[in-house]
C-alpha cells in the first residue's frame, strides 16, 4: 500500500502483519513523491504510479527495484501523471492519469508487459 506522507510502500501480509517497507522522497530509482495506487501482478511484482514524479516503478516481491518508465505527456502535450492502475490478466497495464494542469485531459494508456519481469 502507497503511504503518502512518508513517500514509501509498505507490505503486509494477509492477517494485517508487517513485512517490509521501501521507498522515501525523492525522484531516483525506488524514491517517491506522492505514491497513489499499487497493482501486484502473477509474479509478485509490484507497481506503483508515482504521481509526484510523473512515472510507473517496478519492484519485485521483496521490493528491490527492477524497472522503471516516464508516464509521457497528455496528447495536448502535458506532462502525464499517472494516479490509477489496472492489470488485465493478459499482460496489459492500464494507466490513467491527467494532465499535470489537472484541468485539460484525462487519459488511459496500455501498456504490453515483458515477459515475467522475475
């Protein structure tokens, strides 16, 4: 789950216990600003929107970084920022997000996922 005001993620197990928590502000690789939504997909890896740094990061299981990609610009040419994300099972990541203004466009994009990422 994203924690905002620590700029982190933090894990649990399924009865509620405490497993691990990573991230913290910032805008390098595992660092956040303003984390809102996490998506876990068959493999274990994590997603995270990154709506602060405009960006999707990837992480393993353990939360060790693997992957991460700029969320791009809205068609009207705004910056991107990435708020909601859904996996569709087939290796599709929806993205939704709004322009940076927060007032021209919203958008979804898809994304075909590599192989496992494992």
């Amino acid at each position: 789950m994203p924690d905002w005001g620590s700029n982190r993620i933090v894990k649990f197990s399924s009865d509620g216990t405490f497993l691990t928590s990573w991230g913290g502000p910032g805008v390098d690789p595992g660092q956040f600003s303003s984390p809102v939504d996490v998506v876990v997909d068959e493999a274990g890896n994590i997603y995270v929107a990154d709506l602060g740094n405009g960006r999707i990061q990837v992480f393993d299981a353990d939360g060790a970084f693997l992957a991460a990609w700029d969320a791009g610009t809205t068609p009207s040419g705004a910056d991107y920022q990435p708020y909601a994300l859904v996996l569709d099972g087939e290796g599709h990541l929806y993205v939704i997000g709004v322009a940076t203004d927060l007032d021209t466009e919203g958008t979804v994009q898809k994304f075909r996922l590599p192989a496992p990422l494992t």
